[in-house]
C-alpha cells in the first residue's frame, strides 16, 4: 500500500476494474481499494457498469482496511443521503385479532342465532 490510510476517511478515487461483483478503485498510483456491489448505492443493484465506468472519478469511504492481506474495503454509498424507504409500497394496515374475529363472528353468530330457534322447534316434533 501507498499512503497510510484510516477507516472513515473520504477520498476520490478513479474507477480502474468493474466486476460482477464490485468496482476497483485507484486511491493513489499504488493503492486500490474494492467497493462491493452492496456498497455502489442504495437499493438492488443488477449491473455494476449501469453505475460505474472504468475512467469515472468517484468519491468513496473506507470502510475497512487489511494490512496483512492489503485490502481496502471503500464505499460510494456511505456518502449518499438514505432514502425515506425502499419500499415499493406502503404496509397495509393490520387489525387485531379481536377486531377481525368480531367482524366475521358478528355474521357468522347471527346466522346460527336465527336458524337455532328453527332447530329446537324440528327437534321437539
């Protein structure tokens, strides 16, 4: 490794490789670190080269540092703003249990009530 680096620290960096699986990033002429696919943004990411481009300057965050293996672990989503929800769409609103039992027992009751009084008239013949 080049430079000495440390965890959090934000630099720009070009993008020198794009694998199924992540970017390489150069930090200096001598270190570069990997930003997984995981890390590239906010949400599902499908292709790395739909956000990325060999050449393209990025700033990234380092996330991890591997002296003995000389890794760097960098991220481009760290430095975005989260988004309010990734959600496609909003949760439906759930009842209790008490709630949804009184709403079919209510009809489900009635129909047994009035059909009772018919029963207990047939049974005495």
């Amino acid at each position: 490794m080049g430079k000495k680096y440390e965890l959090g620290d934000v630099l720009t960096g070009k993008v020198t490789g794009i694998q199924p699986y992540g970017a390489f990033v150069a930090l200096d002429e001598d270190t570069q670190g990997l930003v997984h696919i995981s890390e590239i943004t906010y949400g599902f990411v499908k292709d790395v080269s739909e956000f990325l481009s060999v050449g393209q300057e990025v700033e990234v965050k380092i996330l991890e540092i591997d002296e003995d293996a000389e890794k760097i672990s960098l991220s481009i989503r760290a430095l975005q703003e989260r988004p309010t929800t990734l959600r496609k769409k909003d949760p439906i609103p759930r009842k209790s249990l008490q709630d949804r039992v009184d709403e079919s027992d209510a009809n489900g009751f009635n129909s047994l009530k009035d059909k009772l009084q018919d029963w207990i008239e047939q049974s005495g013949q």
